[in-house]
C-alpha cells in the first residue's frame, strides 16, 4: 500500500506551479498518471524514487516511511529498492547488455536472475553486446530486465515508451504487463498516450495544472466522449 | 656533445606531477561539477589563477612561501627536514599547483556531460555516490581524462617562469629543458639552443596532434 501526499512549487515554462498529488495505491496495482505535459507527472515519479525532495508531505510504502516533511524523513533513493525506467532509456554505455543488468546486483545476490531476466525479455542472444549497437526497442527491454534484477516491489515508468515506433510500443506494453504479474508489481506509468493508458491500467489518476483531476477507470475519466459513444453503438 | 639531463629531468618532472594531478583533480572536478556549494565559485576561480597569472607572479610567491625563511617553509624544514625551494619535490609541487587548471578544467566537463538519467539510475539501482563514480562516470569520460592528462603533462613540460623561480638552475636537479635553452642562448651556443628547442617544437606538436586525434576518435560516444 502506497500511501501519497506530497506537495512541491515547480517552475516551468508554464510558470509556476502549486503540484499537490494526494492518492492511496493498492499493492499490486497499475495506476497510470495522464495529463498534458507540465502538469507535473514526472515530478511526481522522481519525488516518490526519492530524486526530487517535495517540499511538504509525506510517502508511506508498506509501513516504511520514505519521506515525512515533519518529522525530517527522506530516505535515499538507494534504499527505496524501486525499479525506475525514463524515457532516455539511460543505459551504461560502457557496459555489456549483461553487464548493466549486473551492475544492478545487490551485494551477494545470486547471478541467476540475471539469466531469468535476459531470457523472459528475450535478449539472451544480445547479451554481449554494447548499448550503443542496440535498437530503442532492445534498449528499453535492457532497462525494463535492469530495473527488475533488485526485484522491487514497485515499478516506476515515466513514458518509457513514447520514444519507439508504434509496433515495438505494443510488444513492450505486453513485456511490462508481463512482469507486472509475474513480479507481483505494484506499477505506476506516466503517459500521455491514450491507446497505452486504457491497454495498460485499470485505473488513471488525470494530472492537471499539478492537481489529480479525476481518479477511476481508464473509460470513465479519460477524455474519450467520441470514442466511447463509438464503441458503445 | 648534448647533455640529455635536463630532457630526463623534465620527462620525469611531467610524469610525476601528471601522475600526482590525475589523483588529487579528480575529486575535486567531481565536486565542482556536481556540488552546489555557494563557495564552488570561489574554488573554480582560485583553480583557474594560474590560466591567467603571469607563471613568474605563481613563482615568485611560492618560492616566497618555501623558503625556509619564512612560516611554511621553516616549518616543514624543522618539523620534517623537508626543504621545497630549489629541489625536484618542490618542483613538483610548484608544478601542479601551475598545471591544475589543465586537469580539472576537461575532467570536470566531462562529468557534467554525463546525462543525469545516468547517474540517478545507478542511485535507484542501490548503487552508491562511490560505486556510481567509480563504475559509471569514470569509464565514461575516459577521453576527458586522457586529454587531461596529456595537456597538464604537455604543459609541465613547458613550464619556465615557475620552475626557473622556484628550482632555479641546478644540473641533474632542477634544471629542465625550458632553462637550459635560456641558459644556452645567454652563452650565445644558438646551435645547442637551436636543438634542444626543436627537439620540444616536434615534441609539442606531436602532443597536440594526440590530443586532436583522441577527441576526434571518441567524440561519437553515445549515451544510451
């Protein structure tokens, strides 16, 4: 359970900006945050892994208290075990496919996961190869094997796929859904993709102008009136 | 018949002082390209003084400050029977003190060329601020540390005004190759002159050919 109430001034191009994000997510939950951009998503997916200090509120994950602005909390983003995937893939560029994913490895953990995942996102045949040889598709499935070697409770995507062609988004969207179930994931993804967000999430928290706007099933809250008035006939 | 002394004692002189730069600029680029400090400023100025100071004016007062005459100086000399003015160790010193800013400067840029991205995603991967230096930015800013290098070595090699003041012009001790030909062309031998300073013309030249020839060769790294 993810408990959420944080709050942070951003100044962007739009000026600035009062973000207020106040929500409860269950375990194993796919939430998607949508909104249009410089609503503060992303602001939102590095104050909970701990990358952005929120200047006022709390994150309570499973009884853990990550951050409390009161009682002086912030704990580091490497003791939050979260997996986190940006859009830019970011990759070591000087390690092998095989060596990103071991770079990963928490002291004494056993190197088996690492096979487990390079096999479950089918890159065994790339796994010695450099960063820099591999398409966005297998770059963004290194990142997804990587950011799951640590076997995190909760999964973090900030539009990791709006960078790739519409083929290689529809394999990775099953990819992700993929290890959402079998790694028990609580997972939250940020896009503004609207085909992604209703394929991917049962719920969707609308972002704008830093508030959530409306809170529920992808159909309900979406702005999708054409849509669905279509596919109801 | 050329006396080849003070080519060996400058060689040694810019690998030593290359070799001590490379160690302690290291950090201090790591901090001044990620720190937020209000005193980094103050800091990148001091480092770069000596791009801008006459090399005579950085001489003169570090000779001020080695001289067993004075605080520094006479304490090393009566609390660890170390003398820094006229000697190889002081040179060496005087040296990267001279030569700092031509370490720092690419290594620091090289730093901060790394994307962010990178550097949060070995954080969220549990990785420590050591951990992360040490496995992602050093091996990934290998050109910026290659051209630090070869340029504060080049430089050393190059030196006069600082190690004229503070090493004077002592054979097999302190008497590199930048002095020696200002002591050959006051003996008027132009022709020993003439080889020992085309001999670092060529050398030079090449240096500068190596630093070109690494940036060109690596400037495509990607980040991924």
């Amino acid at each position: 359970m993810i408990n959420l109430n944080i709050s942070k001034k951003l100044s962007g191009a739009n000026g600035e900006l009062n973000l207020q994000f106040n929500t409860k997510i269950l375990p194993r939950e796919f939430v998607t945050i949508y909104g249009p951009s410089g609503a503060g998503k992303t602001s939102v997916i590095r104050m909970l892994a701990g990358l952005l200090e929120p200047d006022g509120g709390h994150i309570e994950v499973d009884d853990n208290i990550w951050f409390d602005k009161e009682k002086k909390i912030n704990v580091k983003p490497q003791l939050r075990n979260i997996g986190i995937i940006f859009q830019e893939y970011s990759l070591f560029p000087n390690m092998t496919v095989r060596g990103n994913l071991e770079f990963a490895l928490e002291k004494n953990q056993s190197k088996k996961i690492v096979n487990e995942l390079l096999r479950l996102t089918e890159l065994e045949q790339l796994h010695d190869k450099k960063p820099g040889l591999l398409s966005g598709g297998q770059k963004q499935r290194v990142a997804l094997a990587r950011a799951l070697i640590r076997k995190p409770k909760l999964l973090l995507l900030d539009e990791p796929l709006s960078a790739l062609d519409t083929e290689m988004q529809v394999k990775l969207q099953d990819y992700i859904l993929q290890v959402h179930q079998q790694f028990n994931l609580t997972t939250i993804l940020v896009s503004h993709d609207l085909n992604e967000v209703i394929k991917m999430s049962k719920r969707v928290l609308v972002l704008e102008e830093g508030q959530i706007k409306k809170d529920g099933l992808p159909l309900d809250v979406l702005p999708l009136n054409h849509l669905k008035s279509f596919l109801i006939r | 018949m050329l006396d080849f002394e003070p080519f060996y004692l400058t060689l040694k002189l810019a690998l030593t002082t290359t070799l001590v730069l490379f160690i302690i600029c290291t950090p201090i680029a790591y901090w001044l390209a990620f720190s937020r400090s209000r005193f980094k400023v103050l800091i990148e100025a001091f480092v770069g003084l000596p791009l801008v100071l006459p090399p005579s004016v950085l001489g003169f007062y570090l000779l001020l400050a080695f001289s067993p005459e004075n605080s520094f100086g006479k304490f090393l000399e009566m609390h660890f029977d170390i003398r820094l003015v006229f000697t190889f160790p002081g040179l060496v010193i005087a040296s990267v003190i001279y030569s700092l800013p031509f370490m720092i400067q690419p290594i620091q840029s090289g730093f901060r060329m790394v994307p962010d991205a990178l550097i949060e995603t070995a954080y969220t991967l549990g990785k420590s601020k050591l951990t992360t230096l040490i496995k992602v930015l050093i091996p990934n800013i290998k050109t910026a540390l290659l051209t630090g290098c070869i340029l504060s070595f080049a430089h050393t090699i190059g030196e006069f005004g600082v190690v004229l003041m503070v090493g004077g012009n002592i054979p097999k001790e302190t008497r590199m190759i930048s002095v020696a030909i200002y002591d050959e062309v006051e003996a008027m031998n132009y022709h020993q002159a003439n080889v020992y300073s085309s001999i670092l013309l060529v050398f030079s030249f090449l240096v500068l050919v190596s630093v070109y020839l690494v940036n060109h060769g690596t400037r495509k790294t990607q980040y991924a």
